[in-house]
C-alpha cells in the first residue's frame, strides 16, 4: 500500500483494484456495495452543494446499495468471529499504522480512495495464518449514496445492508461489515451527529460539527485530513429475489446514536424546524430565552419528575439572597426613691437597629419560548397540537378519507381539477378546497399560514407508469410536480408526509431511476427521514389489487412512522362488495356504467379480491358478473377501496372513472395513518420531556397534556384498527367527532 504522502485520492466506480484480493476473500460471500457507473469522479477542489439531474439509467435495482469491500454484512456485535479466527484488541497494519477498537479508518481499493470508511467494532485475527478481518459500522461518502443526498465534502452516510423487513430502526451496532486489513489506509476522525448540516442554506449558517467549524483548509486537505461527519444511515431491507431496492429508508442519526456531546435532543430539531429554520436561526439544545441553571439537576433526564422539580426548589440559584433592616424596639423603666422615702417611675424607649439576611424563592421572569412571543397555549400545543392535515393533488381523497378516519383533522386539500374539487366540497365540507396546480401554490404569497402536522402528496403516476411508452403532453408538468417535495416540506413543514406513487417509480429502474432518486434527495434535503415501500393494498382491505409505492418521511429529529402489518383475516372479495351495493340507496349518477356489445369471457373468479387494477378507464378488470356491462360507479368506487357512505359530486361517467382510478385505497390509507398517529403520539411525549428539562413547563402540565390526549383518542375512536360497517356520518358529525363516525368503516 502507497504511503498516504504518494497516494493519490481520486473515487473509482470500478472493481478494478480488488482483483488481487481474490485469493484473501476466497469462500467469502461478496455482497453489492459498489455505487453504479453514472458517478463522476470525486473532483480534486470538491464544494459543489448543486443538485444536478443527470438522467442516466443509474443503479439496475433502484435504491440497492452498491459494491465495495464488504464482505459480510449484519454481524451484531454481539456475534462471534469468523471460523477459524479469535478477537484481538489491536493491530498494527504493515504500514505502520495501529488500529485499535472504535478507531476510524479509511478503505482503500489498491492506492485509491474507495469513498468508504469504518469505525472498528471487533478485530479479528486468524489462527494459523495471522490474516486479519474487521468489524464495523461501515460508512460511505454522501456524494456516492445515489444521488439521494445531496452533494457536501466530508459528509458520509452509514450503511446497512439485509436488514429484517421487521425492524423500522435497526441499530448500527446490530449490522456491521468485516473488512480485511488489507484495506485500511489512513486513520481518521469521524463524528456522529444529529446536527442536521449547515452548507445548503447560504447565509443561514450554524455550528454543525463539521471541518468548517474548526479552521479553514482547502478543499483537498479537508478531503485528506478533515474531519468526517456521518448524519444518515441507509437501510437496505431483505427482500424478495428479484425485488431488491423496493423497500429501503434513508433515516437521520437519533441523538442516542450520536458520539458524546455532538447530539442535542431530537424535540429540540423538531422545535427548530417548525418555529425557527426559517428564520435562519441555527439549532440550540434549548429554546431561545431558557435560561440553564446547571446548579439543578434539569439536564438529568433519568432523575424521576418529582426529585427534579423538588432540587429546583431547593436548589440556591433558585432564591433570592438580600439583607433587611429591622429595628427593635424595647421600653425600659427606672425606679428611684428620694430623700423622703417617695418612689419615683421614670420611663424612657430605646430602639435599636438590626440586620439578617433572608432567602426568598426567584420568581420566574424568563420567556416560555422564544422572541415571537409564543404563549403558553402556544407552548401546550407544542405538546399536543391539533392533527391539522393537508392533502396534495388530493384526487377523490382515498388517502384523506382513510387519515381522517384515524383522526387527522382536514384543513387543506388542493388538486388542479374541477370534478375532484367539487367531489372533495361534498366529502369534506370543513375543509378549504383549493383549486390549482402546484407551482400557483408555491408562488401565491397570500400571507396565510399553511403548516400542518400532516401531509399526504401522490404526484401523478401516469408518466411513470409501464404502459406510459410515448411522450405525453403532461409529462414535463407531472415530472416538475414529483421533484418540487422540498418546495411542499418548507411551505407547511409537517411532522410527517406521507407519499403514494405507482411501483413502476422502482419496477421500471431504467425510465424512471433519475425521478425516484431526485425525489427521495428532494426529501433529504429539508432532513427529512425516508422510508419507502411496494405495498399490496389487498393486504389492507382493499377488494382489488393495487401494488403502490409508499413513502413516509419525518422532520428533523421527530420519529419516523413504521409501515402497518398486514391485516389479520381473510381478504374482501368482489362479490362482498356487490352484496354490499346491492343492499344500499344508489344515487343516480353512481349508477351508469358501459354496456357491452357481447358478454365478456372468460369472468375472473370473484370470490377473491380483483386480480386487476382499477385504473383511471376501468381497466380490465372492469367487468360485471354478468358479463354484459362494466361495474356501475358506485360499485367501482368501493372495489377502488371507498367505504360506502363516501359520497362523490355529479360528473359525468369519464370524469368518475378518473377520479375513482386515481384513488388511493382508504384501507391502505387508514392503517398507514394509525402508525403515523402512533409516531406523533410518540414525537410529543418526547417534546413534552425536553420542555420539562428546560424548566418550561411543570409536570403537572405534562400529565394534564397526556390525559388530554387519552380523552381525544377515546373520543375519536379512530386510532385502533377495526373493520366492518358503520353507519354513514352525517352533518353534525363533522369536525372533532367525525373520526367516531368514520372508523369502523374499515
């Protein structure tokens, strides 16, 4: 191995340099961690933060991790080393260097920088040969990961590979690679924060941990020498032959992942990017205006609630020390007799001047937040906000019926179409409809606040779908509305946002691979922690096949939702449905349909779910039992996935099968909307534990918070999963208690 002072650093795409590794790595599994060929060289001056949108094939999987010096992946550290090998606490390599556990180390390919790196776990040492493997968390340059992060020096990304498809957060120490020693260069530093990084923003800089916080180098010597910060971990799931990259995450560090003292709490990042990032204001472990008495024990999270309010009472900071004057007053009388035997009284008053120092308790004069001024409702509702929800390009509003059936409280829906609009007043008469298309939205300057709790965006999948084979008149708009994510995330900033896309996004890697990753960077960008996946919405009560991309993303430092199980039970089959229609009140408009010149043969089985998609013209699944027409509406919508009682605006037969076509099914919706709830339930309690750590709030207002929430979860009905029917809400159900209404739906 070159020394580092001849080496030269470039970043290869090839295997070229492992050749001579054959032999050492014989009887080895490799797995795929190199990145795909459309990656240009790591350039010598390297401080491009730019977005490109290169349109190459990319990656054949979408979404899999590529090929590097690997050679086995999801070794806990608890495991136990190779075959034939023992643990050994440290090395030194035959250039000198000396590795020990928890250095970190740069992985060469040959005399080539690799773009690769690994924080020591374990050292292993062969037996009879002396061969030497590692173990560790395996972390790769932020600029090879895809194209899913956006370009920044220094910035790396954690990685792990074959993950179970069960675990939402695995652990970094529950999946490290071995390398062999052979591929160690140089040592170097490698911090892991939750900071969330500071080079995008231009002026709106802070203290991020990184190589510019320290001193000023040039590019090449911060690439050689400057410190490494790790803020992201990819996950790779196990998945199915044939299928790998259909389901993955992109997840920022949690502050207990990160190294001592470059972690803030992860509410603090939740605060920041609601109340604050705008602003241009930095990150702080503490609201603006707390002041930290570090002579209490605030900061000691583990210390029980009454212990910490108690030793704030006590503590000597929290009293006021000051010296009062008090006069005492005493009355002295003198009893004399004269010559003759007479008494004579005389009496005289004397006072007298004392001082004593007293301790009084401080009052409390600090801000509860910040400079604007919040109050403490405001601060209540930091704990325990309304489930305010924004649909975009909302369609019939599958997805918005199935969030508020779990309690999503729908304040915004927009979509571009008239039909869908006027079908969206009449399902949801609480909500403000807006009629427009995307870039109106960004650019309408109304003054108005648009910031929600919850966003669902399902961008239009025809452009991307398998059968889109010519270009159409839409695909420029449809693909500048898939890539404007980052756009939608600064204008509402929700906790959560919830994304459906047609699986071809992945299944079709070739066409659509420079969207999919442009979309997911578009979501890394704000910081937002990504995690997608091909789901089946039969699984999910739905009565007709519909395979979707789901993603879910979550702000800075708030939790991520995992995806719903499966139900339990046997799957809704088409003739339940039609036994269903058959028992209700059809509206006139929901009752055309196509007839057909002759019955349709062979009739697909309709004792199980629909094998075929419903699609925005029926599809080809759109056939009566009978054999001599198409489905009338209402019986589409429902195979679609629409609970019965869903009511649609009159439109004509082409403008319904569209609107139905689009849909997301409600099913599917709700159960990914209970583990959001879930995960927002969780993102308070830990808000509602950092603002007790700062001395803003009282204990007593976190258990009134809680039982709060209790209440409302007991009142909406909503977030427990439940099937069967219900009767239809009606008007003076809407608002709060409409969730009651709605749930059993499902």
């Amino acid at each position: 191995m070159a020394s580092s002072s001849s080496r030269k650093r470039r970043y290869s795409s090839s295997n070229d340099g492992q050749t001579g590794m054959d032999e050492l790595l014989r009887g080895i599994p490799l797995i795929d961690l190199t990145e795909s060929d459309d990656e240009e060289p790591f350039p010598e001056d390297f401080d491009d933060l730019s977005d490109d949108d290169d349109e190459d094939a990319g990656e054949p999987n979408a979404g899999a991790l590529p090929r590097g010096q690997a050679t086995g992946t999801g070794r806990t550290i608890t495991a136990a080393p190779l075959p034939g090998y023992r643990f050994v606490a440290s090395i030194t390599t035959d250039m000198g260097t000396e590795v020990t556990i928890d250095a970190n180390v740069e992985l060469m390919e040959g005399d080539v920088a690799s773009g690769d790196f690994l924080r020591v776990k374990r050292i292993m040492q062969h037996r009879q040969s002396g061969n030497v493997m590692l173990r560790g968390i395996l972390f790769r340059r932020a600029f090879l990961m895809d194209r899913m992060l956006k370009k920044a020096q220094n910035e790396i990304c954690a990685i792990l590979v074959d993950v179970d498809p069960g675990v939402a957060d695995p652990a970094l120490d529950e999946h490290l690679a071995d390398v062999p020693v052979e591929c160690v260069g140089l040592l170097r530093e490698i911090l892991l924060t939750n900071i969330p990084f500071a080079g995008y923003y231009g002026s709106k800089k802070w203290s991020d941990r990184s190589f510019r916080d320290r001193y000023a180098m040039s590019a090449k010597t911060a690439n050689d020498e400057g410190v490494l910060c790790c803020r992201w971990k990819r996950v790779q799931y196990v998945e199915l032959a044939g299928k790998i990259g259909h389901s993955g995450a992109l997840l920022t560090l949690r502050q207990p992942e990160t190294d001592v003292g470059v972690g803030i709490p992860d509410a603090a990042l939740v605060y920041w990017w609601r109340f604050r990032e705008a602003q241009g204001k930095g990150p702080s472990a503490f609201p603006d205006g707390t002041v930290l008495d570090l002579t209490s024990d605030r900061a000691s999270i583990a210390t029980p609630l009454k212990s910490r309010k108690k030793a704030r009472q006590d503590s000597p900071a929290a009293h006021v020390t000051k010296t009062v004057e008090k006069t005492t007053v005493q009355n002295e009388e003198t009893i004399s007799t004269d010559a003759h035997g007479n008494r004579t009284v005389s009496r005289m008053v004397r006072s007298e001047s004392v001082y004593e120092t007293q301790s009084t308790p401080k009052r409390d004069t600090r801000r509860r937040l910040d400079d604007r001024g919040i109050s403490d409702a405001d601060l209540r509702a930091l704990m325990s906000e309304p489930r305010t929800h924004f649909d975009f390009l909302a369609g019939g509003g599958g997805a918005t019926t199935g969030a508020e059936s779990k309690g999503s409280v729908i304040t915004l829906l927009l979509d571009k179409s008239i039909d869908a609009c006027n079908t969206l007043r009449v399902a949801f008469p609480g909500a403000r409809i807006l009629n427009m298309v995307l870039g109106d939205f960004f650019h309408n300057d109304d003054g108005r606040s648009y910031q929600v709790v919850t966003a669902h965006i399902s961008f239009p999948c025809k452009t991307y779908s398998g059968s889109h084979t010519t270009p159409g008149q839409e695909d420029e708009m449809n693909e500048d509305a898939a890539c404007s994510v980052e756009d939608i995330s600064r204008k509402t900033r929700p906790k959560v946002a919830t994304f459906e896309q047609t699986n071809a996004m992945v299944v079709y890697h070739r066409k659509n691979f420079h969207v999919w990753r442009r979309m997911i960077r578009d979501i890394t960008s704000a910081s937002y922690s990504v995690r997608w996946r091909v789901m089946d919405a039969t699984e999910h009560h739905s009565p007709s096949k519909r395979d979707r991309l789901i993603i879910l993303a979550a702000c800075p430092g708030h939790p991520l939702p995992p995806f719903p199980p499966s139900r339990a039970g046997p799957k809704r089959t088409v003739n339940e449905v039609l036994a269903q229609v058959a028992l209700m009140r059809v509206e006139e408009h929901m009752k055309v349909h196509s007839k057909f010149k002759q019955a349709k043969t062979p009739l697909p089985d309709y004792d199980i779910p629909l094998p075929y998609t419903i699609t925005c013209d029926g599809g080809d699944g759109d056939i009566h039992p009978c054999g001599w027409r198409s489905f009338i509406m209402q019986e589409l919508a429902m195979l679609a996935g629409f609970p019965w009682w869903r009511k649609f605006a009159v439109a004509c037969m082409t403008r319904l099968r569209v609107i139905i076509g689009n849909a997301v099914p409600a099913g599917l919706a709700a159960d990914i909307y209970e583990m959001v709830h879930r995960s927002i339930d969780l993102g308070e309690e830990e808000m509602a534990q950092w603002l007790l750590d700062a001395g803003l709030v009282g204990e007593e207002d976190v258990i009134a918070i809680r039982e709060k929430q209790k209440e409302a979860q007991g009142r909406g009905g909503g977030r427990g999963s439940s099937q069967g029917g219900s009767a239809p809400p009606t008007a003076s159900c809407r608002g709060e208690t409409q969730a009651k209404a709605t749930a059993s739906a499902y």
